[in-house]
C-alpha cells in the first residue's frame, strides 16, 4: 500500500513543482519571422507565470519539419515545447507524407497544449486593375479566363492554398505564378504583371497606405483590427469564405496531463496581459480565446481537414 501511494503521488508532486529549470519553445522557422516574433512576445510574460525563463530556440528548415520533429522526438517532461502553425500542423503533413511524424488523431506525435493566435491575410490588386471589391474582381476575372495571374509565396504554402481556395469558390480560372516569398511578388503586382496577391496584412498594407496598390479584403471570419474599413472576403462578394494562419503550443506525445494543463492555464494567462496582446496586434495578430487542450486539438484536425480536401480537389504538389 505504501509502495502504491508512492506512485500515485510521484507524477502529482512533479507537476506541483515544475518546472524547475528553464524551458525551451523552440520555432521552427527563422528568427525575425512572424512566427519567431510571436513566440518571442509571449516568452517573456510566460516564464513569469511559471517561474522560470522560457528560451526560445530557433530550429529552422524543410518548412517547419526539422524543428517540428526535434520537438516530437524530446523527452516529454514539459521542457521543451513547439510552436507551431498551420503550415506545419496543417497543411504539411499533406504534402509531404514522408514527414517523420503525425500531427492530429489519436497516433499524432504531439501533445496540444494552447492555441495562442490567429493571423489573417490581405487581398491585394494592382491600382490600375479596375475592381473596387471583391465581387467586381471576380466579374472582371471571369470575363477574361485565363488572362489574369496571382502571386503567392511558394508552392503548398499557405498563400497559394488560399488563392487556390478562392478559385475553386467564386469559378475562376486564373494563372499561379510563384514566387520566393511575397516581398518579390509586390513589384509585379505593383506593374499589374500579377493581378491578385493575399499576403500578410502587416507586410501589404503599408504598400496601401503608400499609394501603390489596393486593399479590397481580409480573408479572416472577421474584421481586422489593423484594417477595420476592409470587409472579409465573405461578407463582400464570397460568402463562406475563409482564410487564416493559426498558432499554437504543443509538446511531445505523452507529455504529462498535470502539466498539459498547467502549461495551458499559463499561456491563456499570458495572452491577456495586454502588453502581449499589443505586440500580438502589432504582429497582425488576434489573440486566441482561452481555450483548452482538447479545443485547440479540435481546430487544428478541422483546419487539417478543410487544406487536404483543397489540395486533394486543385491537385496541389511541392514541385
């Protein structure tokens, strides 16, 4: 009986303790990205409610694989954890099905933890396209099948899927032109040799405000505080439609449920200080809801389902 009471009481008392050394929260992208920027904006008020510093570590490369795969192969103690997003929760595995690790379902190699934010994109056009909505870009567009071009930042990323999820929607029939990223794709769209780019409303609105393209939606489920005069795709011309990038903690499978939740309690904690919030909304970012585990698990396999039904419907590849 004392041996029992034993091992009952070990897990409790570690969880009651952790941590007690540093943890990492490593982003699997490079830093200065948004991803980076955002984990870098929530460490530092973390680790005060835990108690410990919280290190973030960069571990960049093959489109969030490599980190994402340190982190699913770690020790699950609650010591080292990953952000991650919709490319590489969502949409990756599909793409890549030799990805060295599962993402949702009862096999994924990942504990959710918290969803922390949410990211909406942009749609911009050139100035001279003559369109003042969405509606009226979609007329224009199939008017003229295969005459007009959209930008996005590479294949299978999340730009493209998005555009492609607008094709299938309104019945447009336009060119992917792909570029390294969107900052190179603006040029193009600035001389109207690309006629639609979704890109991130932190880095595509100043181009707007600058005079040199058109905003005509976000592509949230809602306004963005950012650009509260730009409608959703949805509400102006595309009803439905969609499109954002998540951001979410998870560790490795296994990790303790004790400390599942107390990581959980104190990232939804963190997001409501509102010097986060505020560099989060600086970022293009809306702060996530407290949720719980089991909802972030639950929004992570609806996106995964909805981007693997588009890929599977416009045939989308890495090459």
């Amino acid at each position: 009986m004392a041996l029992l009471a034993l091992s009952l009481a070990a897990p409790l008392a570690a969880a009651q303790s952790f941590p007690t050394k540093p943890i990492r929260l490593v982003v699997p992208f490079p830093a200065g990205g948004a991803t980076d920027l955002l984990a870098r904006s929530v460490a530092q008020r973390l680790g005060q409610g835990l108690g410990q510093t919280v290190v973030v570590e960069n571990k960049a490369g093959a489109g969030g694989s490599l980190g994402s795969a340190e982190v699913a192969k770690s020790v699950p103690d609650g010591y080292t954890l990953l952000i991650a997003t919709s490319s590489t929760h969502s949409i990756g595995p599909h793409l890549n099905p030799k990805l060295p690790y599962r993402t949702t379902g009862p096999d994924s190699d990942f504990t959710p933890i918290a969803h922390v934010a949410d990211a909406t994109n942009v749609l911009l056009v050139p100035l001279d396209l003559p369109v003042k909505n969405v509606a009226e870009l979609i007329a224009y567009a199939k008017a003229r099948p295969g005459q007009l071009n959209y930008a996005s930042s590479g294949n299978g990323t999340i730009v493209h899927l998005t555009s492609e999820a607008f094709k299938s929607q309104a019945g447009l029939y336009i060119t992917h032109i792909p570029y390294r990223g969107t900052a190179l794709a603006i040029p193009d769209l600035v001389s109207n040799k690309v006629q639609i780019l979704f890109d991130s409303i932190v880095s595509g609105m100043p181009h707007v405000k600058d005079g040199k393209l058109k905003a005509l939606a976000v592509t949230g489920k809602s306004r963005s505080a950012l650009a509260p005069e730009l409608p959703t795709v949805a509400e102006s011309g595309l009803s439905g439609f969609s499109s954002t990038t998540w951001f979410g903690i998870y560790g490795p499978k296994g990790l303790p449920p004790d400390i599942t939740a107390r990581l959980n309690a104190e990232f939804n904690k963190a997001l409501q200080s509102a010097e986060v919030r505020e560099r989060l909304g600086r970022l293009g970012a809306e702060v996530a809801a407290a949720n719980t585990p089991a909802q972030f698990a639950a929004l992570v396999q609806a996106d995964s389902d909805r981007w693997a039904a588009i890929i599977r419907e416009r045939k989308i590849t890495l090459d």
